[in-house]
C-alpha cells in the first residue's frame, strides 16, 4: 500500500514539474515576442516624430518633446539616433530594432542616445541636424 501511494506521489511530482517547465518557456516565449512588438512601436512612434520635424520649415530651428513609456515589461531600453537610423535596444535582452528614416539620412545629420528611464525625450532640429537628447 506504502509502496503504490509513493508511486502516485512521484507521478503528481513529475507532473507538476513537466507543467512548470512548459508554461515557463511559454512565459519566456510570449515575453521576449512582446518585447520585439514593443521595441518596434517605440522606434516608428520615434521616427514619426523625427521626420515630422524634419519635415518642418527649412530654415527654422524647433523640439519636439516626446512621452515613451520607462519600460518595456520589465526591462528598460536605449534609443539611439545616427545615420544609419533609429535603433531601440532593450537594456537585458540585447535585443535590437533598426528603423529606417526614409532617405532623410541623405538631407540631415542625425545623433544622440536617450535612455527609457526619463519617461520622455526632446528632439532637436537645427539646421540640417536633428538630435535626440
């Protein structure tokens, strides 16, 4: 009888260990595919508001101050504007967006990094630079 009811309680362990083991890398899975949808809706929401101002008058200097979220799930990120374009990075994961700023590289000079941790950041046009800060 000792024997049959330590063989049930191993088969519940093995069980609850199997369903552990399967919903944490559905967890993980879900997760990091959110983190990519995210980190791609920041950098358009970013680059939006780039070429908006980039499309400005040509001889005005002008900001714009622009609200992102401090985090993605739990993890924070790095926007970094350059002549290659608009990269967003997450700080844990390492993973990495690259959004294209329509042939504007061509007419302007990009730069600057932010950090997600302010919650906002300010995107500078002068002359034919535009920098994040």
């Amino acid at each position: 009888m000792i024997i049959e009811y330590t063989i049930l309680f191993m088969f519940g362990i093995i069980i609850l260990i199997s369903s552990l083991s399967v919903f944490s890398s559905y967890e993980t899975y879900f997760n990091s595919m959110s983190v990519n949808d995210q980190l791609i809706a920041i950098g358009e929401y970013v680059g939006t508001n780039v070429i908006k101002l980039a499309e400005t008058a040509s001889g005005e200097d002008s900001s714009i101050t622009v609200k992102i979220p401090k985090r993605i799930g739990s993890e924070g990120y790095l926007i970094e504007l350059s002549s290659q374009g608009l990269n967003v990075t997450s700080d844990v994961t390492r993973v990495s967006k690259q959004s294209t700023l329509y042939g504007f590289n061509q007419t302007f000079s990009f730069s600057g990094k932010v950090s997600s941790g302010a919650g906002s950041l300010i995107i500078y046009k002068t002359g034919n630079q535009i920098m994040i800060s």
